[in-house]
C-alpha cells in the first residue's frame, strides 16, 4: 500500500495488517501472504449517524467540484460498514518479526510464481521500464508483495469504505481526504463506482493504490483514454508503480542495499539510516559483501541492522528510501528489493536471524516505552512504534547495561527493564 495510505508506521516489527480481500479459490499465494488472511464477508449496518454525516458530506463534496449525479451514483446503496471499523481498530496488535515477513515475503512460491508474472509480460515490462527507468523484476515484486500478482486485489467497495472510515475512523480527515480524491476518479470516467473495489483500508487495483496517489501518479499506458488499475490486465497499474517510483526518483541500475557482513567489533552505533558513508569508507572500516568483497560504490550508503546485532546486515542506497515512500516499513522496503533480487536469480539472504526472539505485542512495545523512560531513557512518547526516538532510548539503555547499544526492541530487553 501506498506510503501515504500509512495506517500504522512499521519499523523493525510488522503489523499484520488486514488485507485485500481473497479470490475464491485462494491461489498459494493469498494464503501466504503477508498483509494478513482474506477478508471476512462484509458487515454492514444500518447508522442514522452515517447518514446524517453523509448529507453534511455531500455538500462538502460538491464546496470541492463533485457533481451531484456522481455523488448520486457513488453514494446510491452505501451503508455503515462495520466490518472495515473493526478491522482498522484491530490491525495494529498483532506484529510479525522480520525473518518471518520475509519468509513469506520471497517464499518459494512467490518466487516462482513472480518468474511466472515476469515471463509472462516480459514485454510489458521491458517497455515499462524503457519508459520510467524502472527496473521490471522492482515493479513485479511490488506486484508480488502487494495483490499476489493480481490475485488477490481486494473487492471491499471502496465509497463505502472510506464513507465509513471517514465518519468513524481513527484518521476522519485523511480518510475524507481519500473519499473526495475516490469521487474525483469516479467523476473523470476512470473506472465506475461498483467497480472501484479494494482493500478494507482503501488501497486500490494490482498494487495498491490509495485514490490521493492515484490521482498523482496513475497513468493510462494502454491509452484507452482510462487510468485502470482494476481490470484483469494489469498494464496500466504497473506503469503507474513505475511512475509513482521514478516521480521519488528512482535510479536505474543502484541496488536497494546489499547483504554485508560486520568486522569483528563493529561500532553498531555507526548503523541507522541516519548516517551515510560510501562504499569504500565503509570497506575502510572491514565492511564487506557476503562473497568477501569491497561493495561496488552506488552512492552514500547507511548500514542497517534490521533485526538487531544478532541478524543480517545490509548495506542500503537511496533507493531503498524510494521504496520507504510506497511502505515506510523497513521489513517492506527489504522484502521487495529482496523479492526483486531472487525473481533476477539472486541468492537467498545468507546471514542467520535470531528466531529464538520473538515479536513484542503492542502493549509490550508500550510497556518498553514506559519503562525506559521510567529509567531515565526518555522514548520522547508512548505510542507502540519504535521509532527513532525509542531506538535511541535503547541504544542507551544498552550502553548503560554494557550490551551491544544496537537499538533493538527485543523481548529480553523488556525483561531486563522489568
């Protein structure tokens, strides 16, 4: 999903969102896929309260350009809708640690199955690149990643679902936001209101888009005189992955990172994306890739340590942080440029993850906030999401305890705080 589409921010652990909606049946994929199960049959309700805010709405929307016809046709049979509250005041609990997004992230199935999407439009997918300077393997794995190459798109009725989120969400005005921006495609001729279906968080098509980024980056490649990120052919939603990638500039030919591995006595507190070096100051400090290797020089560099000490190291460009803009989850941004990687033919990541470890529940990370500022480690909040604020309240917690100050919100750091 979009990065503007953020319901919750995804750092070292993975909120398992709820996700598109399955396709009966399933293929392999939808049931190993990363974004959660497939949705349950929708729930809607009647809601005298909905209703009244979307009389109020109507006349906002109009205030912005929509016509009254295609509010009439959007709006024509839409309920309170349940089932999407539900999941939005849920889909932040539940957390996956890094190995274990991975592993479903480039299964072998979907490895296999993106050589299969690859093969099968490769030309496609070399025009899309000699347009946009995308790399194809980049856009399928997003592809991949996103509805399982098509399979798995969603069919949640998208005014429906923002209508309700907007009335009774978390994030009422972003959501709003959302619903105009949807209209606004509705009211172009892109796609029909019945049509324009997707995830229960309001992300769109065979890769997810939100209607804001739609508006900002879809394009018509087939030139039909239609944007359609909906239909079976999947044309014009991969071109508009390319776009939205190379409007954040995206340079062709720079890996999103490479596996390196720490000298013996690393100074870990040189990791984090805020501090950039190139390859060979990198290479000076006894950084290599995996083969043993200086890294070739792509650019200033950061070092990342997504899973702690104890995990794999990677080496990141910039554009790892151009993918940070379609997920700012790091486990994502990995997950495609590693899916990319292996559907090219590359190798498995080598380095062992700690897999004795496992995810913090979202009261636990609360609880970690709480009890490091307690000790004086101030996490500047507490909120759940380990950001940079609790990385570095940990980082010195770490120091204080002669651990490796490595920033990792790991189980055995709570108990020791306990």
């Amino acid at each position: 999903m979009l990065r503007q589409a953020r319901i919750a921010t995804l750092a070292v652990l993975l909120p398992v969102m709820a996700g598109a909606a399955g396709i009966t049946p399933q293929p392999p994929e939808a049931q190993d896929t990363i974004m959660g199960g497939p949705e349950q049959p929708v729930q809607v309700t009647a809601n005298a309260g909905f209703d009244h805010w979307i009389a109020g709405f109507r006349n906002r929307a109009m205030a912005q350009g929509i016509s009254k016809a295609v509010l009439d046709r959007s709006f024509d049979g839409i309920d309170y809708n349940a089932d999407v509250i539900q999941k939005d005041r849920n889909q932040s609990e539940f957390t996956k640690t890094i190995w274990d997004y991975l592993d479903s992230a480039a299964s072998d199935t979907r490895i296999a199955n993106g050589k299969a999407a690859l093969a099968a439009h490769r030309d496609l997918l070399g025009r899309i690149e000699a347009v946009y300077g995308v790399e194809k393997e980049v856009v399928v794995a997003i592809w991949g990643l996103e509805s399982a190459y098509g399979t798995f798109r969603g069919s949640t009725p998208m005014i429906e679902a923002l209508a309700t989120l907007a009335y009774d969400g978390r994030r009422g005005a972003f959501f709003e936001s959302q619903l105009i921006a949807a209209l606004t495609i509705v009211q172009a001729g892109d796609v029909d209101p019945r049509a324009m279906t997707g995830s229960w968080a309001g992300a769109m098509g065979h890769t997810q888009f939100i209607p804001t980024s739609y508006l900002d980056y879809a394009v018509d490649f087939t030139g039909d005189g239609k944007r359609d990120i909906w239909s079976d052919d999947p044309s014009d939603a991969l071109a508009s992955t390319a776009a939205y990638l190379s409007g954040f500039g995206w340079t062709k030919g720079q890996p999103w990172g490479v596996e390196v591995r720490l000298p013996d006595g690393f100074d870990v507190e040189l990791t984090g994306e805020r501090i950039k070096k190139s390859p060979a100051d990198w290479a000076a400090l006894g950084i290599r890739d995996v083969a043993g290797n200086p890294v070739s020089d792509h650019g200033p560099a950061s070092i990342l340590l997504p899973a702690g000490a104890k995990g794999a190291a990677f080496m990141i460009f910039q554009n790892f942080h151009v993918i940070e803009r379609y997920n700012t989850a790091d486990a994502y941004v990995i997950g495609v440029g590693h899916l990319a990687d292996r559907i090219r033919g590359g190798d498995p990541i080598r380095a062992d993850w700690p897999r004795e470890d496992r995810a913090l529940l979202l009261a636990e990370r609360r609880e970690l906030q709480e009890r490091l500022t307690s000790a004086g480690f101030d996490t500047q909040g507490v909120d759940g999401k380990i950001g940079p604020n609790t990385i570095a309240a940990i980082r010195a917690f770490q120091r204080k305890a002669g651990l490796v100050p490595d920033g990792y919100a790991s189980l055995d750091i709570l108990k020791r705080l306990r």
